[in-house]
C-alpha cells in the first residue's frame, strides 16, 4: 500500500523538513484542472480562500481522513464536509493579525484618522480634539483565542477590558448577559464565529442597547451584526462602526454602507498580512507530523463554536 497523499497549495518545500511516510502533492487551487491523484487524497490542506468549487470538490475524495483550513472560521467548509471526515481550523494563524486590525481601526475610528487623511488630500490643516481609547469600557464579544490576543493589545491603552463568551467562566460574561452589559461599553468588538446561534446577533434591538456615541467593531462575520440595522444607527448618528466584514460580502459598489457616516470600512482582511503566512506553515507542519505518527490532532472542530 503506497503512503497516504496530501495535497497542500503551496509548495511543500515552504513547510521545511516533512514528515516521512507520507506523499505530498502541490495542487494549484487557482487551477480549473483536478487532478487524477483526487481519489488518493486522505489529508487536504485547504487554500486560505474559498469558493463553492473548493467544497464541492471534498465529495471526489474517496478516501479522505482530514481537512485542515487556513481560516479560523470554518461554517463555509462544513456543510460539504463527508461524513467521518475529521475537520480542522486554522486555530492560532491569525490571531495575531486580526488583534493588530481590531486595534488599528478602533484607535482610527476614535482619533478620526479617516478625517484626517481625507484633510490631507485637500490640503486642509483640521484641527480637532478627538477621543482616546484611554479610559474606556471595551466589550469584547467572544472572547476565544483571537479574543484574548486583541485583550492583550488593548489594556496597555489604560481602558477596562469585558469580556463575554457562549457561555460564563471566570472572568467571563456569558452571551446571555450582553443586553446588560452593552449600554456600559464605548467599544464593542465582535469576535465570534459565524454560525446559526450569531446570526443576526446584533439586530435593532441589539444595537438599541448600546450608549449613545459608542463604537462597533465587526472582526467576525458580516452576517453577525443586521445591515439594515447597523445602516438605521449610523445615519441617526447615534452610533459608530469600524467593519472588517459586511453582509452581502464583497460590498457591491452600489451598497448604501459606502456612504455610511461614521462608518470606517476595511475588506476582510483581518488575518491578511505578513503573520499569516508563518503561522499557517507552522500550524500545517505540525499537524502532518502528528498524523503521521498516528497522534491526535489538534485544532479538531467538533461543535458549532
């Protein structure tokens, strides 16, 4: 019997020193082209991005054992998922990356960068006292792994960190509690997976909860927070929002949320940037020599959360 095959989409060169007794096989994921070795794949490392064909293409693998994503979230690999195929996130690539953008745009969001990078095209010297993060009250809306990492960025701004989870621990509020929790918060950050359960989390009634003036921060998914909702709050100018993710998503050019006051709006780029790349190496690495040594893997996704 031949060892068992991985595909990976990058070279394998990248990963270092590999594993033996397996088989590895660079398939470009930019390629329309599936090679014949499909049928032989028992581990699938998924490429970082993701269309309908990358899922579809999980039913033409007759014997695979694993699939390992490169993104934290995995709702858009579930659902074409084979039954008995083990499922594993990419846990730990992009927490630093995502910690980095969630305080990049609440700090431009607060000091109004934008503003100020608009004056500097017009060549205009404006002037203006904005706010600091300093002294604030930061909900931070699942608090998991990415979670923490962006806690540890932002105490060092001198604000009080709260911290909410799917369900209570120590020092940990849970999802229960935010309509209690959200009229003391300037900053909400949202963290959490996109499932069935956050799905419209934040909705009218939701975002009604907030204090005047307080800031939304969207680092999870488009669909956890209600468009038409978020659109109603900015225009009254009752609240603020610094989205990485929109729902519909990519935002179509003609999408009311462009123009949005006080809106600041980045393209899902949370977890791109120079950090990524490593760390996805890294995680995928060490994944392949525990399968190999016929360990258990780590990062196995196995509920909704």
């Amino acid at each position: 019997m031949s060892d068992p095959l991985v595909w990976l989409p990058f070279d394998p060169a990248e990963l270092g020193e590999l594993p033996a007794g397996l088989r590895y096989e660079h398939v470009d994921p930019t390629s329309d082209e599936v090679p014949a070795s499909v049928e032989e794949v028992r581990f699938h490392v998924m490429h970082y991005r993701f269309s309908r064909s990358d899922g579809e293409l999980l039913a033409r693998m007759p014997q695979l054992e694993v699939v390992q994503t490169q993104t934290a979230g995995v709702e858009h690999v579930r659902p074409y998922l084979p039954e008995g195929v083990t499922l594993c996130n990419g846990r730990g690539i992009h927490d630093t990356s995502t910690a980095e953008l969630t305080l990049t745009l609440t700090l431009a969001s607060l000091r109004g960068v934008p503003e100020f990078v608009r004056a500097q095209g017009e060549r205009r010297w404006a002037f203006e006292q904005r706010e600091s993060l300093a002294d604030k009250t930061v909900l931070i809306v699942g608090h998991g792994q990415i979670g923490a990492a962006i806690e540890r960025r932002v105490l060092p701004f001198e604000a009080e960190v709260v911290r909410v989870a799917r369900s209570a621990r120590d020092g940990v509020h849970a999802i229960a509690e935010l309509p209690d929790l959200l009229p003391e918060a300037d900053v909400v950050v949202l963290i959490v997976p996109g499932t069935e359960e956050t799905t419209g989390l934040f909705d009218a009634a939701m975002l009604a909860r907030m204090r005047d003036g307080a800031l939304l921060v969207n680092v999870a998914r488009g669909p956890v927070v209600v468009t038409d909702a978020l659109l109603a709050e900015l225009r009254s100018g009752r609240l603020r929002a610094a989205l990485d993710v929109t729902d519909p998503e990519p935002l179509p050019a003609d999408h009311p949320l462009w123009e949005a006051p006080g809106l600041l709006l980045s393209p899902h780029v949370g977890g791109a940037s120079s950090a990524m790349q490593p760390r996805a190496r890294r995680l995928v690495r060490q994944q392949l020599e525990r399968y190999a040594a016929g360990e258990d893997l780590a990062n196995v996704m196995t509920g909704a959360y």
